[in-house]
C-alpha cells in the first residue's frame, strides 16, 4: 500500500515538473479556450483538456509524410474536426497511452489482465484514429441519402432556368443539414471563384461516387450543355440503387427478427415448464 501511494506521488510531482519545464498551460486555461470552440458551450472534461494539452505538445515530434498529411488534413476538415493532422494521432496515442498506464497496477495485483489491457490500449488507438473517417462516412452516407431528391430538383429546374447557383440554394432550404452545409460552402465559393472549380471542390470534400456523377452534370450545364436528358437518366440510376439498399436493409431484419423470436419463444416455453412444476410441487405436497 506505502509503495502504491509513493507511485501515486512520485507520478504527481514529475507530471508538474515536466508541466513546469515544457510549459503546459494551466487547466483552467486550456478549458476555457476549449470551450470557445465548441458550439454548445458545456463545460469540457478535466481529462480531455489533459488530454488535448499533451497532444499538441507530442504532435511536434511525429513525422508524417505529405501525402498522409494532406489526405488527414482533408478528412479531418471534411469532418468538422478541428485538429492538425500531428495533434489529431498525438491525441489517438495519448488516449492508447492512458490505457496503457492501467499494466502497471495490473502485473501489481493480477498480472493475466496486463495482456488484456494492451489488447484493450491498441483498440484505443485505431478506434480513436478512425474516428474521423467513420464520421466523414456517417456524413457521406447522409448526404447520399439525399441525393436522389438534389437530381430529381434539378431535372425539373433545368426546364425553366440554367442558373446552377439559386437552384442549388433553393435546394439548401429543404435538405439535411449535411448536405445543406456543403451546399453552402459550394455557393459561397461560387460567389467568390469560377463555378466549375466550386463544383470540383465539392466532390473532392465528400468524396462519394454518386456526388461525382452530379457535379459532373452540373459542370456540363455550366458549360452549354441541356443536361435534362442526363439528369432523368442520373435520377434512374439513383433510384434503382435507392432499392438495391432498401432490399439489403431488408435481408438483415429477418435475422434479427430470428433472435428475438427464439428468445420469446425460450421465454414462452420457461412459462409453461415453471407452471407445469408449480402444479407438481403442489400435487406432491397434498399427496404427502
């Protein structure tokens, strides 16, 4: 217990001597600053500001690479993840980290879970890693959701007006607020550059398939072209693939219908077998 406690301490005081020497800010400073930033105001957990202190001072010393430098850059951009590419995996290995710190009281008390929590410390680190793909994917796929509606407008707005402009922000007022907020950055940027360039800008941002074959319509309408025979044929495809996915969808319910089935039907049958020996219990009793 005395040499738990010493740890405890001695981990305490070289944190605040190396918190003194590199120059950490204080805790209520990098809340406060934290807090600016964030949209709801709440107060941010004393750990996170913790962690996020460590990670910016760890995120000057991992190399990375231009390319994967600048396909993180984007992601985490296209993610709404306000973090340098270095700080964003410093704060992946600083949460792995944390967890990997759990092995020292481990191999003190039960060394078998040491194993358990490096195991447990490497998902950590992929998990929090992948965070910002898996949100640019919940994004994408939203976006792609609405898609369908996007080709179906402009098929009929390009009977009446050309002016790719108002009919993309006549479209941000009824859509998702994913594709809303691209939408906007796309017509802000139109504003202030070329229409063409806005558009693939656009794609490059989200990076579906499905968004490539509107901004490519889009682009040929800029450039002269009627574009409403392709737009009916885009807004065929899109929903025949709108189907493919509902049918998918559809597939995996009956599975999950099974498992429950078989469960009421366990429960059902534990009704009648406790019945059953209630009745025999009772039967026993009178005849003795």
């Amino acid at each position: 217990m005395r040499i738990f406690i010493l740890l405890i301490g001695l981990s305490f005081g070289l944190y605040f001597i190396a918190a003194d020497r590199l120059k950490i800010p204080y805790l209520k400073s990098s809340k406060a600053i934290m807090n600016l930033g964030r949209s709801d105001r709440k107060l941010t957990q004393t750990i996170e500001a913790l962690i996020m202190d460590l990670s910016i001072k760890l995120s000057k010393f991992i190399p990375m690479d231009r390319y994967k430098k600048n396909r993180l850059s984007a992601t985490l951009q296209a993610a709404g993840i306000k973090m340098t590419p270095e700080c964003y995996q410093a704060h992946a290995i600083i949460k792995a980290l944390l967890v990997g710190l759990l092995v020292i009281p481990c191999i003190m008390i039960f060394p078998l879970i040491a194993i358990v929590v490096l195991v447990l410390a490497v998902l950590v680190y992929f998990k929090e890693y992948q965070k910002a793909d898996n949100q640019m994917q919940e994004k994408r796929e939203e976006i792609e959701t609405e898609l369908l509606r996007l080709v179906s407008t402009i098929e009929q707005e390009l009977k009446s007006s050309r002016d790719v402009l108002s009919i993309l922000e006549s479209f941000k007022k009824s859509t998702t607020p994913a594709l809303a907020d691209e939408i906007s950055i796309t017509c802000a940027d139109m504003r202030s550059g070329g229409y063409e360039v806005a558009l693939m800008r656009w794609e490059a941002r989200v990076n579906s398939p499905m968004l490539s074959d509107v901004v490519r319509g889009l682009i040929s309408v800029i450039r002269g072209d009627d574009g409403v025979m392709y737009f009916q044929m885009l807004s065929h495809d899109f929903k025949q693939a709108e189907l493919r996915k509902l049918k998918a969808q559809a597939q995996k319910i009956p599975g999950k219908i099974r498992i429950f089935s078989m469960i009421m039907l366990m429960c059902f049958i534990a009704t009648y077998l406790i019945v059953i020996a209630v009745q025999v219990i009772q039967s026993l009793g009178v005849m003795f």
